[in-house]
C-alpha cells in the first residue's frame, strides 16, 4: 500500500479519537465547573482550564487545516475578543494610557503602562475568555455528528435535572449545604451547587429549553403517528412516544420547580418567557397545530400544581417587593448601573481591563459605600466597562445575530430534522441569559459562561452536522 493510500486510512481512526476526546473533555468540563459552585472554586476551574488546552492543542494538531471546519466569520469575533484583551495587557507608552498600571524601568523612571488597572485581574478573565472559546469551536466541531451533538444537549440536561434535584431538596429540606461545604448565603433558598442563587437560576434557565426542545421532538413524532393510524389513539398511545413526551416534559417541570425555589425574580421570569417564546415560535410555524397548545398547557398546568404543593408564596412576595427594592435608588441595582455609566464615559474606547470592575468602579463609586461592589449587575454596562464601547458592542452584536440567525434555521429546515429541535432549544436558552443578563452577572460566572459559549457552539452547528460518523 502507498504512503499516500496509508495515510488516508489512518485519518479516520486520527480524527474519530480526537472527536471523543473532545466530547468526554467538553461534557466532563461542564460537569465539573457546574458541580464546584459554579466554577468559583479557582482550583477545580484550573483543571477544566487544563483540560480544556489539552484537547485544544490535540485539534490543533491535527493534519487536517483548521479551514475544514471553520470560516473566517466564525473565528473574527473571537480573535477580536481575545486580541482586544491581549492589547490591553501590553506595555503601552504613558502618553496613550489614561488610567493605567505603570511599570518601572531601570533608572526608576517610568515610561511604559497598560491599559488595564489590574494586569493579574486580566490574566484571570483571559484564561476564562480562552476557556469559553475553546468550548465554543468544541461544541461547533464535534456536533457535526448527530449522536455527539444529541449525548452533549442529553448531559446538559441531566445535569440541569441533578441541579434542580439539589436545590428542591435544599428548599424542601433546610439542608442547606453544597456538598460537605456549609453554606453561608441564600439560605433560605435552593442554589443547588451554586454559592448564588442567581446564578443557579441561570444554569437552569439555560437548560430548560433544551428539555423542553427535547419534548417537541417526541410530540411531533406523536403527530405523526396520529396520521400513520388513521387518528388511532390506542395505537398511539401503545408507542413508546408517549412515555419519552412524559419523560420530557417531567424533566422540564422539575427544572423548572428547582428555579422557582431559587426565587430569582429574573430567572424565573427570563425562564418563563422563553419557554413562552418557544411555543410561540412552535405554533406560528404550523408544525404542530393545536398540539403546541397542548403541551403549552400541559407544561403550565404541571408547573403551576408543583409549584403550588412546594408553596410558591414566598416567591410571589419577592415579586412584589420589586418596587420597593428599585425605588430606593440611591441603594440599588440602578445606583450601581449609574455609576457604572460615569465609568464607561471615562474609558469610552479602550476600558479599563477585562475583570477589573471592582476595582475601576471605587474611582466614581457614589453608592454602597464602604462596601465592595464586584460586579455591575448588567453584563452588557459590565462588558463595556471591562472592553470598551466598540469591543463590547461588537460582541453584543453578534449575539443578536446569532439569534436571529437561529430563527431563520428553526424556520427553513425540515421539519423532522433533529436541528430544527436543537434550532427550537437555543433560542429559548440564549434568549433567557441575555434577558437575565439585563440585572445579573451569569455570563462572568466560569460555569455558566462556559454553558453559554457550549450552547452557542452548538447552534452555529445547525445545518452543517452529518448523520454518520465525521471522517472528513
């Protein structure tokens, strides 16, 4: 055999290793962020960063160009993101730095500075920047295959079903620990791994349109089997649909108990109107008829009765404490966002280095004083602050894309086709964080940015996956 014969035939064998390591290690990383509250355990966070580098370079490695699976508008807005970051850790000259870390040369006189105020502050966030990214071009590569990209969505889900589990037995129980760790915050709420209840609220609003995606694949092979029966319904009922529609709709109702328990306001109202959005898009786009009602109610009717039992009352009183909270300004989420817009004013163009807010906020911090604010409460005035009106603009953009990209795929794809569920899923899980994002700092939580960047991973996915084994 020649050279040129043997190598096409060790490709396959190359490429299919490098495939499941590449799921093993993105859906062990998930795991293993989420379980260590969240991915704040700095830790149990390095080795997923370890992990994460190890299956990068085993990719980069390959023979194969890079161009085999990525476009060059697939890798711009990454590159932007971490060359922005990069250049704000490079020693600048003093005249183009206006708030800035100087560093001494010999003789003591200072020439040179960064951009950003905290140099190690920015390292940090780097490796996390890096981490999402990684996560995101393996989501994007290894759910070319069908199976792979059903088993990652399937272990996001059952780790959203264990959280939920968690949190309702923290809720229901008083056991109020993470582990054999004790907890000190949010006691009276479920936080499952997480240390905030906030911030568990956001892992589950990520995956429960995932679950609930999974139950309108099943619904719409119950819809055809309607019709392959003649409108048969002993028939339909005997498949094994009917037991994997109640299996789903199961999963999605618990995950969404356990989020009623964590009494986020705005993951509970970033949830519901996603999952909203999700039947919306359903119904309108005639694949189901009145079946997307059905299950609409069927979701509602089960939430409402199990929320209920928990008791629910005090979630109803956080609601409306909403006014009272907002209304005292000058200690507030608004306060806060005040201030951080005299911030961003400041630094309109290059920011003040990423995951240096805490820092850069003390210098126009007019409310909570004599305490540390470590985050805006609003990714978006956050990513500004951090990258810059421009950087952060361009990446804010692009999320908008991605979701009006997602709702054209869910629109145009066949309507059998597992992408078009998928498409279905991730619409409802980025419209969820992004809404939550408006009040909260999920997408600096290394867990949940990670889940965030696997989810946009796997939706950029849609429409090129293969239905058998990647070689090629």
């Amino acid at each position: 055999m020649s050279v040129a014969n043997a190598h096409v035939g060790w490709l396959p064998g190359r490429q299919s290793v490098c495939f499941t390591c590449g799921e093993v290690a993105l859906i062990a990383g998930i795991s293993l962020a989420v379980l260590a509250f969240g991915g704040t355990d700095a830790t149990t966070f390095a080795v997923v960063e370890i992990v994460f580098a190890a299956v990068a370079i085993l990719f980069l490695a390959r023979p194969e160009p890079a161009r085999e699976y990525l476009s060059p508008a697939m890798i711009a807005i990454p590159t932007v993101l971490i060359g922005a970051v990069l250049f704000q850790m490079c020693p600048l000259p003093l005249s183009w730095v206006d708030l800035a870390s100087t560093e001494d040369l010999p003789g003591g006189t200072r020439h040179f500075a960064t951009i950003t105020i905290e140099p190690f502050a920015t390292r940090v966030h780097l490796l996390l920047l890096l981490t999402c990214v990684i996560s995101f071009f393996l989501a994007f590569i290894i759910s070319r295959q069908h199976e792979r990209k059903r088993r990652v969505i399937l272990a996001m889900v059952i780790l959203g079903l264990f959280e939920a589990w968690y949190g309702l037995l923290q809720y229901l129980t008083g056991w109020q620990k993470i582990f054999s760790y004790v907890k000190k915050y949010d006691l009276q709420e479920a936080t499952g791994t997480y240390i905030n209840r906030n911030h568990y609220a956001g892992f589950l609003e990520m995956v429960l349109p995932l679950a609930l995606a999974l139950g309108f694949r099943e619904l719409r092979r119950l819809y055809k089997k309607r019709h392959e029966f003649a409108g048969d319904l002993r028939k339909v009922a005997a498949g094994s649909n009917v037991a994997n529609f109640g299996l789903w709709i199961s999963i999605a109702v618990m995950i969404f108990a356990g989020l009623i328990c964590s009494r986020s306001r705005m993951g509970i109202f970033a949830a519901s109107l996603s999952a909203l959005l999700m039947f919306v898009f359903a119904w309108s786009s005639k694949l189901y008829g009145k079946a997307a009602l059905l299950m609409c109610m069927v979701f509602l009717a089960a939430s409402v009765s199990l929320a209920g039992w928990i008791g629910a009352g005090s979630v109803v009183e956080r609601f409306q404490a909403v006014g009272q909270e907002y209304a005292a300004g000058d200690h507030s989420r608004l306060s806060i966002w005040r201030d951080t817009v005299r911030l961003i004013r400041k630094h309109p163009w290059r920011g003040t280095g990423l995951g240096t807010f805490p820092i850069a906020f003390t210098s126009v911090q007019t409310t909570f004083l004599g305490e540390f604010v470590n985050h805006a409460h609003n990714d978006y005035l956050e990513l500004a602050s951090d990258l810059g009106i421009p950087v952060a603009g361009a990446l804010i953009g692009s999320l908008m894309w991605v979701v009006l990209r997602t709702i054209r795929i869910f629109r145009v794809t066949a309507k059998d086709s597992f992408d078009r569920f998928v498409a279905l899923g991730c619409i409802g899980s980025i419209v969820a964080i992004l809404l939550h994002s408006l009040v909260d700092f999920n997408l600096y939580i290394p867990a949940n940015a990670v889940v965030f960047a696997t989810i946009l991973g796997l939706t950029m996915s849609l429409g090129r996956s293969t239905q058998g084994k990647v070689s090629g």
